[in-house]
C-alpha cells in the first residue's frame, strides 16, 4: 500500500505542509513543540485506520535556526576535558545540538521526498523518529537548564547539516548517510558519555542518555529498513550499494570502535561498516597534514 490513499477531508494540511512549518521554526524549544503537536495529529489519525494527505512542499534547504548558538567550523570548536564540569556541560550541549539538527533531518526526510512512491509506513517511521527526536532535544535542554546553563550558551558544531545537503536529490544517499552511518555513530559512543556522567554521580543526564540510547536504535532500524526495501524494490544489492553511497556522499572514513550489537540490533551487519573504515581500493589514502 502506498501514500496515494483517500485524503482525510477533515485536515487542511498535508504531512509535507506540516514538516515545512517545523523545518521554518527557528527557536529550538517551539520547533520540538509543534512538531510534537503534528507528529501527534499524524500518528493519531494512523491509529484511527486513516492517514492525512501527504502532500508536497518546498522545504528549504537549510531549517530555520535560533540566533545562539554560534556555529562554528569542526577545527575552530574549544577543545574541553569531557569529565571537568565545563566538558561534561560542552557534551550535554553538543548531544542537544546534534538531536535539533536530528528532529530537523526527519522531519526534512518527510518534506523532500515526496515524489518518491513509498508505503505510508515510511512516513510512519520518520514521524515517530522526528517526535522522539524532539523529546531528546528536550531532555538535553532540561539537564543543560539544571546545571544553570541553556542550549546556545556555548558554540556548535556547523557542519551537522551537510549530509542533507549533499544527499538534497538522492533517497538512497540521504538514509544511507543520515541514520545508517551518523545516526549508527551514536550507537557507538553514547555508553561512553553515559560513563561519564556515571563517574561524576549526575543523574539527571545519565538518565536521559540512556533513553537517547535505548531509541536511537530504532531510527538506525528506520534507515536500514527502507534502504533495504528501495534496493530491494530497483534490483540493487544492499551492501554494495551502500558502499558506493557512503563513499560518495560520506566525507572520510568510518572510525571504529563500533558497537556491533547495537548495530546488528538495528539490521545493520559488519561487512557494510567495517569495509569503510579504509579507503576504496582506486583511492589514494589521505594525505596528513
């Protein structure tokens, strides 16, 4: 079954519509906010046996963004000792920068590809993502707020929202760069932070790491399973059209260690990773500086 089902004449806005107004919302807390609020409307009429029109949109190529914090190049950010204070306030602010551009990224996924046929699971998928998303934002923002400091305070990371650009016409590259390899990258370090914040005795942040952990797997999941499905639908063999995608849109290689259970947890098995922590056999190694 695919998005082309009876439009539900009671909703004046399609899901397309409702992903361009999170996308168009700058301030952080009303952006998780409404797309909680449409992600609720959506999954609602789902569980209802109805779904609202998909639609199209004109998402814009890069989401609205609050004045602070200052975004800044990866080689000009403060290098900071994550089990000081100020460190582990500097990683709680870079996970709740890392979950706005992650709510902004599905929500985007919904918006951009809509000319692209798929089943109304899809689209279930991505929202539930984008809502879980955003009640991580949340939680970063509520553990960033108990030690007396905001989202903003400090600079960000500004290069968070290449992958989707680079991926703006390609389906295929966008789930194969964003959850398969980034979002898998979580899975990898997050236990690291959450011993962190363990050795220090703060509750509150170990608490919300560790429901970032427990439901980022999914979102890897999302991304493995419809990748899986397209290969499937156009005739292509996974792994290796995974290998061509990561090294076209994905800038460098794939650093290890990984966590493999995890990944295999979200459908994601070791010989489409660890073939692309070296370069492909007709590259040259990168040169060091």
């Amino acid at each position: 079954m695919t998005q082309n089902l009876p439009e539900n004449p009671s909703s004046d806005k399609t899901l397309a519509d409702m992903a361009v107004e999170v996308l168009r919302t700058a301030d952080g807390r009303a952006k998780t906010a409404l797309g909680r609020k449409h992600a609720a409307t959506w999954l609602a009429a789902r569980a209802a046996g109805s779904a609202l029109p998909i639609g199209t949109a004109a998402p814009p190529m890069r989401p609205a963004r609050p004045d602070a914090p200052a975004l800044l190049p990866p080689r000009d950010m403060p290098r900071r000792r994550p089990g000081s204070p100020t460190g582990r306030l500097a990683l709680l602010h870079a996970v709740a920068h890392i979950e706005l551009n992650a709510v902004d990224l599905h929500w985007d996924i919904i918006a951009r590809f809509t000319h692209v046929p798929m089943p109304l699971g899809f689209y279930d998928d991505w929202v539930r993502a984008a809502d879980d998303e955003a009640k991580h934002f949340n939680l970063m923002c509520d553990c960033l707020e108990g030690l007396g400091s905001h989202y903003g305070a400090l600079p960000a990371h500004a290069g968070m929202w290449r992958a989707a650009e680079d991926t703006v016409d390609d389906l295929f590259g966008r789930l194969a760069v964003v959850p398969m390899v980034l979002e898998a990258r979580g899975l990898d370090v997050t236990p690291g932070m959450i011993e962190v914040f363990e050795k220090a005795g703060e509750a509150a942040p170990i608490a919300a790491l560790k429901t970032i952990y427990a439901e980022e797997v999914s979102h890897v999941a999302y991304g493995s399973k419809w990748f899986n499905w397209l290969c499937g639908r156009d005739g292509l063999d996974p792994k290796e059209a995974f290998h061509t995608l990561v090294r076209r849109y994905f800038h460098g290689t794939l650093k290890p260690p990984f966590n493999e259970e995890k990944r295999a947890e979200a459908g994601l098995p070791p010989d489409f990773y660890w073939p692309l922590t070296e370069p492909a056999p007709d590259e040259a190694p990168p040169q060091s500086a």
